[in-house]
C-alpha cells in the first residue's frame, strides 16, 4: 500500500519514523567479523593445547567463547535486518501505516490495545549498539510490533502512540489546530 492510500484511510500525513536496516546489517556484519577472529585463533589455539593444563586451555576458551558469542549475536542481528528490513512507520491523524519490505499494514488507533517502552541498557553506548530503548505496539489481535534503537525518534514515536491510544491526544496533520479529539 502506499501513502497516499494509508493517508486516504487513516486522514494526513503527520510523520515518518525509518528503521536503519543498513546500520543494523552493519553490526551484524562487525559480530560475525569478531566471532570468525575468535574461532581463527580460538581453534588451532585449542588443537594446540591438547593434552596440556598449563594457560593455553583457558585462552582456547576464552577465543572459541568469544567466536561463538559473536557468531550467535551476528546472526540474531543478520536475522533482524532481513526480517525488518526497509521497515517504516507512517503515523497519520488516525491510526498509523506499519510498512516492512514493501508490505504495508494499515493500523487504525482503535486497534492498538497496549504501547510499552523500556529504556534497556544503561551501559556506555546502548543505543549505538542497538540495546538501549525499546518499543512494543500490542494490537488487539495479539500481534505484537517490536521497535528497537535502529528505528529514528524511537522515544517520540512510543510518546505519539501513547497519547492517540491512551490519552485520546491524536496527531495532527498539516494546518489542523485542534490538538485534541474525541473518539
């Protein structure tokens, strides 16, 4: 579907939220890069330390363990891209477009039962590495859209679909001067 058709359903055009699948592909790509340098050294370390109890097992480890961490969280992250990829979020005066690789999904406020949001890791650099806030959209249907880090504004996009769905707040497109409405 297309804008123009979600904003013919769905009333104006207010804002656009893109999700940045060429960053996320980017950190899968840096995981699997660190979990292949840790199974390279990781692996004739350890052939090597057969038969030994001295440090060189401890380092095998520590190498495979590393090469393997990265391997799991490159794939998780590999396996995001191509599930969200080219994901958006159209929000218009009454409900929002979810779009994700060409398919769009019309959804109406009415239908949004619950938005939660959890500001995840405090530790440095969370929200670059794509584990700071989070986002989750519950439908009435009990479908769930989960939005993380890599989608811009991800706070103001949580604080809109919380005010249309719970506070009856919804968005204005250009030129409307009533910043509240019934349902």
């Amino acid at each position: 579907m297309r804008r123009t058709e979600a904003a013919k359903q769905l009333g104006g055009f207010v804002r656009e939220h893109r999700t940045d699948g060429a960053r996320r592909l980017w950190h899968a790509g840096s995981w699997l890069a660190g979990g292949t340098v840790g199974m390279a050294f990781g692996v004739p370390v350890a052939i090597a330390s057969v038969g030994t109890t001295e440090g060189a097992p401890q380092v095998a480890g520590l190498l495979l363990g590393v090469g393997l961490a990265g391997w799991g969280l490159g794939i998780w992250r590999l396996v995001q891209a191509f599930r969200t990829r080219e994901q958006c979020f159209d929000i218009h005066e009454r409900g929002f477009t979810h779009r994700v690789a060409g398919t769009a999904t019309v959804i109406p406020w009415e239908d949004v039962a619950q938005v939660g949001t959890t500001n995840g890791d405090d530790r440095p650099l969370a929200d670059a590495r794509g584990m700071g806030s989070t986002c989750e959209i519950r439908l009435h249907s009990g479908r769930r859209i989960r939005v993380d880090t890599f989608t811009d504004d991800i706070q103001e996009l949580a604080a809109v679909v919380h005010r249309a769905v719970h506070l009856g707040q919804f968005p204005q497109g250009r030129g409307a001067s009533n910043p509240r409405r019934s349902r």
